[in-house]
C-alpha cells in the first residue's frame, strides 16, 4: 500500500511509516506468541463459539417454553445477548489498551471482554502476518459454531433444557480457564485515553464506511446464524437440517476465517475482504435466493459457500479496521467500529424474524441480499478513500 504524508492519514492515528521497520518489531511467532494464538482462539470457542449456534436456541425456545410468542418478539433475547457482546467491546477495547490481557481475567464470564481481548492481543505478537493469525483465532468460534449443534442435538432430546445447556456452560468454562493462562501480552501497557468511542476517527471517511459495511456485515451474519434453523422450518425443510445447517455453515466459517486471511497478508486485506463479498453477494443472489428452499442439497450448498464468504469478513474486518490506526490504540478503534455494528446485530433478528413469518423465506434472503450489496458499496468507497480517492486495482491495500 503506498505511504501517506502525514496530512494524508488519520489526524490522531496515522499508519506506521515503513512496514518493514514495524514488522521487525513484532516476533511474528515464537513459544509466547503461539500459547497466545491458541489461548485466544480457546476463549473464542466458548464464548462466539456459542453465539455462532445460537440459532439452535433461538427455534428450540420458539418451539417449545415460548412458543407462543411470535418470532420477532423471541428474537430480541439473542438479539440482545449478541448485541452486548459487541456494544461493551467499546468499553472493553481502551481497557485492553490500558491495562492489557490479564483483564479476561476479572470478566471472564463476559463474552465481550473475552472475544475483544482474544483479537485485540494478537495485535502484539503478529504484524505481516495479523490478518491470517486472527483468522485462525476466529476460526476457534466457528469451531464452536460447528460442534455446539451437533451436541444439543442429542441433548436436547435427552436431558432437556436445563442440562443440556450446563453441559455447554461447562464446556466452555473448561476452555476459558485454559484460555486466559494462555493469553499474554508483550506491549507496554498504560495508554491513558479514556475515551470509548474515538470520535474524532469518524471524521475520516475510511473509518466511517468501513463501520458501516461492517454494520451490514454483522447484520447478515448474525441474521442468518439466527434464523438458519427457524427459516429451515418455514422452508418446509426436515428437523436435522435444522442442526445440520448451521455445522455445516460454521464448518465453512473455519476455512473462510483462516484461509481469505493467509491471501490477505499477501495480496491484502481489503482486497481480499472485497472478493469474498463479491462472491457471498452473487451466491446469495443468484442461487439462495430463487432455489435454497427446493431441497436440502442446494440448501447445504448455499450455506457451505455463505459460511466460508461470511467467516473472512468477520475475521478480515478488525484486521482492516487495525491498518487505520496504532497498533497500541487497536482495541480502542476496534471498539469503535464495532459500537456501530453493535446495532446490526441488535436489530438483525427481530426484524428478519418478522420478515420471515410475515411473508416467505425467499424475501428475507432477498433482504439481506440488499443488505449486503449495501455493505459492499461502503467497503469500495472506504478502499477508495484509504487511497485518497485515487482509485487503482492492483495496489496492495
């Protein structure tokens, strides 16, 4: 990516000067590094782990202690539950900043703090290779996203709500314990900012569009989590493709969380993050939205490509998000953004659970298919403006 004068970048947070010096003073590997990688991508499976199965959740209490209670109305419960992961990651990113890791420790049980701590201390160990060593510690929720189905699929029918949710609770307590031994800082810390939301970031038009595709990214993403099992309902679809569907979509999430972010330090990251939009957007489209109700080959096809499309954006996202600032103010920023994308998610459910029961699966994937094309414009328009609106096709960025 071509290097900016100082007028050119952000006003408070320019990107460092020579990427050659910064990375040589990041291990970029190593014993410490790699107990940190495996800590965080640990404290990712129990607590995004979960909410990447939440749809299971979301259509078990809408069939049977809520059941009657429309859609919409049983959506805010998850709606909210991973709206407050993201919106106090703006609480917990300067606290990172200040304090560093071992906070996890003092909140553990919150999913905010962990899953902003699992991103924001990888930033210390990895520099050239940041986008492809969060890929593998987002790929630990998709792990979780994959595996959680398939145990309350046998549980549920078993020992009923109440255990079988313990049994996911102590699953994860076992790997946050780990986790939080394993994760560790290497910056100094003691950033005096206090501020939670960096307002000043908004007056660049980079940031401003990138939180904004990342709103629209969050909303589908989290949307389709969600409702996956509820729409497989409506599609007339059998009960295990249900539970089948979203192990399928995370077990893509895997790949499509580590795989985009090894090309993306090599041939960039918004780049990268472009391209798999692009193909989510067509895939959608094109084919989920007139044929992924017919029949659960096509279904599952659709899903597969979704979740591999969908798994890098969210682990390219924060990494685009860190070329906008400091490496020492990452958790700030990355609080920043996703405030805004907190609010996808907030509305995401309740408002794709009334779509879908008032009219038919197809229009809510046409909706978010709208939504996404949305996200995508916003993201073309943020690359464009972190090239000071000189547009150029090959350019690493």
């Amino acid at each position: 990516m071509r290097r900016y004068n100082q007028r050119d970048s952000f006003e408070l947070n320019e990107t460092p000067a020579d990427d050659a010096t910064v990375s040589l003073a990041f291990p970029e590997g190593g014993w410490e590094a790699w107990k940190c990688l495996l800590g965080s991508s640990l404290l990712m499976f129990g607590s995004f782990g979960f909410e990447a199965a939440v749809g299971t959740i979301q259509d078990y209490i809408s069939t049977h202690q809520l059941s009657d209670y429309s859609v919409r109305d049983v959506g805010w419960i998850t709606a909210i539950f991973v709206f407050l992961t993201l919106f106090l990651g703006v609480q917990v990113g300067p606290l990172f900043d200040r304090y560093g890791p071992p906070l996890s420790v003092l909140g553990g049980v919150s999913s905010a703090i962990l899953s902003t701590v699992s991103i924001a201390a990888l930033s210390h160990w990895f520099y050239r290779r940041r986008a492809f060593m969060s890929g593998v510690c987002m790929g630990g929720s998709s792990a979780g996203g994959a595996i959680i189905p398939l145990m309350l699929r046998t549980l549920f029918p078993k020992y009923g709500w109440a255990w079988s949710i313990r049994v996911i609770s102590f699953m994860a307590l076992g790997c946050d314990l780990l986790g939080i031994m394993l994760v560790k800082g290497r910056l100094p810390s003691g950033n005096q900012s206090r501020a939670t939301i960096d307002i000043h970031a908004f007056k660049s038009p980079r940031l401003c569009f990138l939180a904004i595709s990342v709103f629209s990214f969050e909303f589908i993403i989290f949307g389709c989590i969600s409702l996956l099992p509820t729409y497989v309902r409506y599609a007339g679809l059998s009960t295990d493709v249900q539970f089948y569907s979203l192990t399928v979509l995370n077990s893509m999430g895997f790949l499509g969380r580590i795989l985009p972010g090894l090309a993306a330090d090599l041939l960039g990251r918004f780049n990268i993050l472009l391209i798999l939009v692009v193909m989510t957007l067509l895939i959608m489209a094109a084919v989920w939205l007139p044929f992924g109700s017919r029949d659960e080959a096509t279904l599952y096809a659709v899903v597969a490509i979704f979740g591999f499309g969908s798994g890098g954006w969210l682990s390219l996202a924060p990494v685009c998000a860190g070329q906008l600032c400091k490496t020492e103010e990452y958790g700030r920023f990355y609080g920043t953004v996703y405030c805004v994308a907190a609010f996808g998610v907030l509305l995401t459910v309740p408002v794709g659970g009334e779509l879908l029961q008032a009219t038919t699966p197809q229009i809510l994937i046409g909706f978010y298919s709208a939504v996404l094309l949305t996200g995508f414009i916003c993201l073309t328009v943020s690359r464009w403006a972190l090239l000071n609106w000189d547009w150029r096709w090959k350019v690493k960025v």
